[in-house]
C-alpha cells in the first residue's frame, strides 16, 4: 500500500515539473547540480563530459534551467581545447601539446578533496567540486553569496601538466580554464596559448548568430557597437574596446521579450601574436562542419567565407600565457591560468539569485 | 514489512535501473565502448577512401575517439546515431585523413584530409623516435657514456615510477625556413632522471626523415 503511495507521489511530482531533458549520458558521464546545493532549488545544471584522448576534458553537452519551473536551455553541444600551442622566445623550440595516446593524469583524494571533491570516471580522470564561490551580490546589509560546480582533469605534456577545468555558477555563468605547472625547460620566457573550440547550440543546433560588441569614447560619450559577424572570419581584441562576443537564438527570448544571449567575454592579461596565422586573432566565428577540429587550422576554415547568420555556429577563443621565468620556478612551476566566462545576458526578466 | 517495501523499491531504483540502461547500450554522449572502438577500426582501416590513402607510402593510425557529429537538423539536442573518428597520418604525403564512422551503420560515411602540420603526434611516434634516438652514439655522449636506462613513457608517472628514467615527448613545429622541421613532422623528447629533466631541447627526431637532430640549447 505504501509502495502505491510512493509511486503515486512520484507520478505527480512528475507531472507537475516542467519538461525533463531526455537523458543523452550516463553515470559517471553526466553530473547534474541543482542551486543552492541545500533548499529549494532556483537554478541547476546539467553537464555531460568525457576526458578524451588528447584534448582532455570535453564538455559533451550542457543544459541551463533558471528557474524550478522554467523549460531547460541548451547552450553547449561541444567545448573543448583544440589545440596549445607554446612557442618560445628565441624563435625555437615551437610546441603542439596537445598529443594522443598520452592519457590524463589519474587524479586522488589528494587533489580532489572531500567533502566539496569528488574523483569520477573509470581512469580517475576527473575532479568535480561543488564550491561556495564567494559574494554573488551585496548592498549594504543585504547580501548573498554564491555557488559553482567545477570539472577538472589534467592533461600530461612531457614537462607540463595542464589542469583543464570548466566551472558551471549558479548565475548561469560558464567559466573555461587551463592552466599550466609543471618543471620549466631553461631560462626562456614562453607562451602557452590554449585554442578552444566552443560550439554553442543556444536552444539548439541550427539558428544562432555571433555578434561582436565593442566600445569606444567620443568626446564625453561612450559608444557601444553590436555588429553582426555575418561571415566566418576571425576577430580582433581591443582591450581598450572591451572587445566581447554574444551569441544569440533566433526565437529564444526571455520574459521582456529580449533576445536571450551568452557573452564571450576574454579574461586577458595580453595578446599574443606570433608568426603562424592562427594566432592573429582572439576570436574566431565559423559555421559547424564536424571535421574542423583544430584550432591552428583556423586560417583555412574561414576560406572561402560561409555566412553564420542564424545558422549552427562555432567559436573559436584564443589566449596565452606570458610564463616570464623567475627563479621561483626553479624546481616547479605553480599553477598559472588563463580563459574566458561565458555570461548569460537577458536569460532572466529580472535580477536572479534575488533577495 | 514497510521497511522490507522500501527496500525492494529501493533495490528497483539503484540495481535493476542501471543494469536495464546498460542492456540498452550506451546513451548518446557517452564514451564509446571498445565493441564501437573495434567496429570505428574495422570500418576505417577497410573503408577504400581511407584504405587508398594510407596504402600509398607509409603511414600509421593517431587517434581514434567519440565524436559527436550532427545532422543538421533544427533543434537537433544530440546526434540521431553514434559517431567515432578515426585519424590517420601518411608520412611521405605529409597529410592526414580523419574518417567519420557511423557506429549503427558500421561505416565510414565521410572523410577529410588535415594537413600534416595539424595531425597531434601520438605517443607510438614518441617510441620510435625515441628508439632512433637511443640508438645514436651523439645521444649517448650527450650522457657522457653513462646512459641510464631510459624506458618510453606514455602515461603521467605514478609515485612509484617518479624516480625511473623515463623518456617523453612533444610535437616539435618550426617557424625557421631552415629548420627540417618546419617541413617534416618531429618529435622533441624529453629525457627525465630522478624526476628532473636533464638535457632538455636538445634532441629532436625527424620522423620523416627517420634522423635524429641534435639541437642547440633553445630555452
């Protein structure tokens, strides 16, 4: 009689919830948060990931539900390092880190601490932790801090370890990171340039459209520019132009009836430009072709140029880091980052995570 | 008796849940099993596009993994089928070809060519270049007659293994007009002693031209 009780429970309440994202990956593969991690939940995330052969941590898939009630929002099909390139001063050596066959780094207790830390995956590949994230949002005495779920694996690369790591807030901001450690190779400055691959499907694959927001200063006045990137090319970074990039979906509005976007928006300390193309430019925008992978291929894939207006859209994110040798890095190099956020913009009507 | 009822429901929910999920094969975005990895060879290595390429001249498979490749279709949320891809790298072309194999069909149903330059190294090609190197007399007076002996590495090292002598590697790209490897496809390994690496950047394997390089001090 009690077990009809439960299920009859379990009908309703499944009835009553708004329409559940079949499910496209399994345990250990799928990792779902729901915010705040105690008490009625306001927002939650689905993630599928794999550690792949070569570009470590992928993001195989990622669902967004603002609210208990709301319908859920796919922003990622695919987001993945493709490529690291680490050129060094004088000209030589010139790296490609990323290799196959190599595995990742088996991850313990150790790295990934409980109670926050969890070790996953068949190889013990990847770390998932559920952290407080510091103040969310405060005036005064009104205040509230927030959470984040963050995945991580490391990747190995002769005398580097990369640590790989997506973070999934409670805001509905995406965090993509990587950082290096490892023992250092002499004495010469170099730079470990991280190429991701973001294939956003926002509300789907097919009608999605990058545009670039710049700003500048006449006179007293600042101006702000969005302009359609219409055609797959690749796109330069100003800081003093915040340059940022939004992707948008043909139909999905929020509840003001403003097209619902997620900001690309660079977490830079420099540039970096070297002599191989694919480095000239911070952003790439291309249309999805399954087999352009490879970040240093960029150059070839905007040629001849595709329209990206309301069609199934890539981009591309490329950052460094300037390692300047100090002789703290004598015996090991600690953790250095660099990456990107991803911030939903017009996905609410109204300030969430409030009061 | 209402304890023995949540249990059974229990068991339900946590046993036979998953063990009927695993019956049905993997979900779309999972890894793929090594069944699929033995399907993804077999269609790839006797597909006739991927079979002419790498006939001609000497080459080697580098990879082959999940890939979640999509139709096209509107609102499409995840791939109708199952994909791997399979990459393959010819040496005297200096090209790749990546092949796109349909699980459920069990055949390849496109290919791309990458240039040689983009196709990762794998660490079968750290082995050979490694075995060349080892088998040079400049590599050994490089550790002045006393060579330890080094063994391939192609995992991370565990605590156990991080005093082995160990030799490791990465992609070595040129910018110089040049530098051989600007144009031929090499390997810099990386030679670890007591966890410390010793002799660093200084040798280099052009596997194309199955030469060793010994390279200045560059960093």
């Amino acid at each position: 009689m009690r077990i009809g009780r439960y299920l009859f429970a379990a009908a309703v309440a499944s009835l009553a919830a708004p329409p559940a994202v079949k499910a496209q990956c399994s345990a250990p593969y799928l990792v779902e948060q729901q915010f705040p991690t105690a008490g009625p939940e306001q927002t939650r995330w689905k993630v599928c990931w794999q550690v792949m052969d070569g570009p470590n941590l992928v993001v195989t898939g990622a669902w967004f539900r603002p609210a208990p009630a709301a319908s859920w929002i796919k922003l990622i099909y695919d987001a993945r390092v493709s490529q690291l390139f680490v050129p060094y001063h004088p000209g030589s050596p010139r790296y490609y880190d990323i290799g196959y066959g190599f595995g990742s780094v088996p991850l313990t207790g150790t790295d990934c601490v409980a109670p926050n830390g969890t070790v996953l995956g068949s190889s013990s590949e990847l770390c998932k932790e559920v952290r407080d994230r510091g103040i969310a949002w405060k005036h005064d005495a009104s205040m509230r801090r927030g959470q984040e779920l963050v995945l991580w694996s490391v990747m190995a690369a002769a005398n580097y370890n990369y640590v790989v790591e997506w973070t999934f807030r409670d805001d509905g901001i995406v965090l993509g990171r990587v950082g290096a450690t490892g023992q250092i190779a002499g004495t010469n400055t170099h730079v470990h340039g991280p190429i991701w691959r973001l294939d956003l499907d926002l509300n789907g694959s097919c009608c999605n459209t990058v545009a670039t927001m710049t700003h500048s200063e006449v006179g007293l006045t600042g101006v702000d520019a969005h302009n359609d990137v219409t055609t797959e090319r690749g796109i330069t970074y100003s800081p003093t132009a915040f340059t940022m990039v939004g992707i948008r979906d043909q139909t999905l509005v929020n509840g003001n009836g403003k097209h619902s976007e997620w900001h690309l928006m660079p977490n830079i300390a420099g540039i970096p430009l070297h002599q191989e193309p694919f480095t000239k430019n911070t952003f790439w925008v291309t249309r999805y072709n399954w087999s352009e992978m490879l970040g240093d291929q960029l150059p070839a894939y905007v040629a001849p140029a595709q329209s990206t207006v309301n069609s199934d859209v890539v981009v591309w994110y490329y950052a460094a880091l300037h390692h300047v040798i100090r002789d703290e890095d004598t015996n090991m190099t600690h953790l250095m980052w660099t990456g990107f956020m991803l911030k939903p913009a017009n996905v609410w009507a109204k300030t969430p995570l409030f009061p | 008796m209402a304890n023995a009822a949540r249990a059974v429901l229990l068991a339900a929910v946590l046993i036979i849940a998953p063990a009927v999920a695993r019956a049905q094969g993997p979900l779309p975005l999972d890894p793929l099993t090594p069944q699929e990895r033995a399907v993804a060879d077999s269609a790839a290595t006797s597909d006739p596009r991927v079979r002419e390429f790498i006939g001609a001249g000497r080459s080697r498979q580098i990879h082959l993994d999940f890939i979640s490749a999509k139709s096209g279709a509107r609102g499409e949320d995840v791939p109708p089928t199952r994909h791997a891809e399979v990459l393959f790298y010819n040496y005297d072309r200096d090209l790749g070809v990546l092949a796109l194999v349909d699980l459920s069909r069990r055949r390849v149903v496109d290919v791309a060519r990458v240039p040689g330059k983009s196709v990762p190294i794998n660490s079968d090609e750290v082995a050979d270049a490694a075995r060349l190197a080892l088998a040079d007399p400049r590599v050994a007076r490089l550790f002045g007659g006393q060579m330890p002996s080094f063994r391939v590495a192609t995992k991370a090292a565990s605590r156990e293994e991080l005093g082995t002598p160990r030799i490791e590697g990465l992609r070595l790209v040129g910018g110089a007009a040049n530098d051989p490897c600007t144009r031929h496809r090499c390997v810099m390994l990386f030679f670890r002693v007591d966890n410390r690496y010793v002799q660093m950047n200084r040798v280099a394997v052009d596997l194309t031209a199955q030469q060793v390089l010994i390279r200045e001090g560059e960093r």
